[in-house]
C-alpha cells in the first residue's frame, strides 16, 4: 500500500475551503452535487497538491503498481456530530449541514477517474455511507458491526459490484487500534497452482447475500452460482461465506481450500485509518479485511465513523448499467 501523500495543514485548509464553495447538498440532490464538483475542475478551481497526487494513483492503477493507496491530513468538516447508533443515517441528516467531507469524497473520485456508484435499495440509495456500528447489527458479519471482516469483496452476491472502494476517516479514536487489511488479486493468485487457478474460473460457487441486504429485500437469500476468479486477476469471495455449489465436482472444494491456504500465504498491506485518512483500494482486483489490533474501550472503538463512496472502474465501466439507473440518477443501481 503507497502512502501518497500527507496534505500540509495549508493545503489542507485550501481544500477545504474549495469544498465549501459547492451549495448543492449531496443526499437531496446529487446530481447537482456531481455537476458542482466538475465545474471545480472545469474552472481550474482545484489546488495543485490535488491534482498531483490524483494523477498518481491513476498512475499507479494503470500500470498495476498498486491497488491501494493512502493520504493523510484530508480536509473534514469542522463540526461532525457524535452519531446515534440506533439509526445514524437519520441523525446525520438532521445534525450534519456542513459537506466538506462529501465534497471532497466526490472531487477525488471525479480527478481519478471513477464515477461513483450507489445502491437504491440501501441507505436511501445516498452516494456517500457511513461506516459505523448500527446497534441492531452488532455481532453480525457485516461492515456496520462493531467487530472484525474476514477478508471479502464488498457486495459479494451482486450483480453490480463496485471496481473500487473509497474510505475517509470521519472519526478514528486514537487509543483503539483498527487496522484494514488488504491482498491484491496479483499477489493471491501468485500462490496457487495452475489447476486450482482454472478450477476457480468455473461457476462452482455461490456467496450468501449480507445481513443488510436480506434486511433490505428478503428475496434475497444466496448469489446465482459464479466463478471465485476471473479476468486477469479479479476476485469475487468472502472468507467463511463463499462456498461450493452442490453438485460441483470434487475438485471444487479442493480448490477453495487451496484458495484459503493461499490467503493465508499471500503478501498482505495495512493501514490504520485516522482520524482525516483517506484510503482508497480496488473492490474486485483483491480482498480487504478489518483487523482489531488492540481495543481499550470497546464503547469508544464502536464509535469509529468512516464515510465510503463506491466508484466504477471509469466511465465506460458506468456506463455498462446505464439501464439499471433507478429514478434516473447515473450511478445508482438497484440490487
């Protein structure tokens, strides 16, 4: 994983600055909200120190150097409310009016290319997610508990999968110790064999859909039958979820053993998201985790606020699902 860059506290400031120029709200108008964001860019209004580092990841994301990256000191809004956790989408409606943080969210997926991507069926179908704890879900394997992820692909069981992930660290305490784990397709696939590599292709699997899925539509119980890898060297999986479909051949289940004894092998990066970190990591072409490390006060850690965007590979990625478009907004897909 790069550590790209680290904002001065001016340049920080500068963009924040810049992100308080857009007057259109991300949740009630989104399509407004996008439309500002590029007018930035149009007008030349974007700092320098942004570009440049945009254009490094892109760079990297080209040439295969790297599939994560990290910035440190981003710019956040100055008065971010302290969350309810029975219902935080909610309480972040009514107590934050201040965007800084989505602005900035959607101005680096707009300078590296990625258009955001959302889901009509979860959080109001918003481009921006929180990260929390939600009190019902606790327990659960789910990115809205208060415990660790096996390492997986988000939105496994879907059809519209995200090419990329975008996380920025809204609230990190700093004395609970949570890291985010992350393994390349490239590297995973470097640790298998020829075989198991072709068996992995076929559509011998299937993955349960999350817990917050099944809460949003009941239909929803276990993925069509598809293949653990495919293209180059892209991954669809969740460790101790995804499984063989019945009636597969044997070699099936030898392949997915030998797939979890590869994981366990295969060269992996963390980071400790703060408080002000932006991460940024391919959804499809690896595998990330959450990693407790060391928790003092399990009440503070589940306060731990991260805000997430989605992104498609580019435009003409997006554009494969133009027909899915719910209510007309590009990007946002139903399930």
């Amino acid at each position: 994983m790069r550590l790209s860059y680290v904002f001065t506290d001016n340049e920080r400031e500068e963009l924040r600055a810049t992100a308080r120029t857009v007057r259109a709200h991300p949740y009630q108008d989104p399509l407004a909200f996008s439309r500002e964001i590029a007018a930035l860019v149009d007008r030349s209004a974007v700092p320098p120190a942004l570009l440049a580092v945009t254009r490094q990841v892109r760079a990297d994301r080209e040439s295969g150097r790297s599939y994560a990256h990290a910035l440190r000191n981003c710019p956040l809004d100055e008065d971010l409310p302290l969350l309810d956790q029975d219902d935080p989408l909610a309480d972040k409606y009514a107590r934050k009016t201040t965007f800084v943080a989505e602005a900035f969210l959607q101005l680096f997926g707009h300078l590296v290319g990625t258009p955001l991507l959302a889901y009509g069926t979860r959080f109001n179908g918003d481009f921006f997610i929180d990260v929390i704890a939600i009190n019902r879900y606790r327990g659960k394997q789910t990115g809205y508990s208060d415990g660790e992820l096996a390492f997986h692909n988000d939105r496994t069981a879907h059809q519209v999968r995200a090419d990329f992930i975008t996380l920025l660290g809204m609230r990190c305490p700093d004395t609970e110790v949570t890291y985010t784990g992350f393994v390349s397709g490239p590297n995973l696939l470097s640790m298998l064999g020829e075989r198991d590599r072709h068996t992995l292709r076929q559509p011998y699997f299937h993955t349960p859909f999350d817990v917050l899925s099944r809460d949003q539509n009941t239909a929803l119980t276990v993925s069509d039958n598809h293949p653990i890898l495919y293209d180059e060297h892209s991954v669809r999986y969740v460790d101790t979820h995804t499984t063989v479909s019945p009636d597969t051949p044997p070699e099936a289940k030898d392949a997915l053993i030998a797939l979890k004894n590869a994981l366990v092998r295969a060269e992996k990066v963390r980071h400790r998201i703060r408080t002000g970190d932006l991460l940024t990591f391919a959804n499809q072409e690896g595998l990330h985790n959450r990693e407790h490390l060391e928790i003092n006060d399990p009440d503070l850690a589940r306060t731990r606020w991260l805000l997430k965007t989605y992104g498609f590979r580019d435009r003409a990625s997006a554009d494969r699902y133009a027909d899915r478009w719910v209510g007309g907004v590009p990007g946002r897909v139903g399930d």
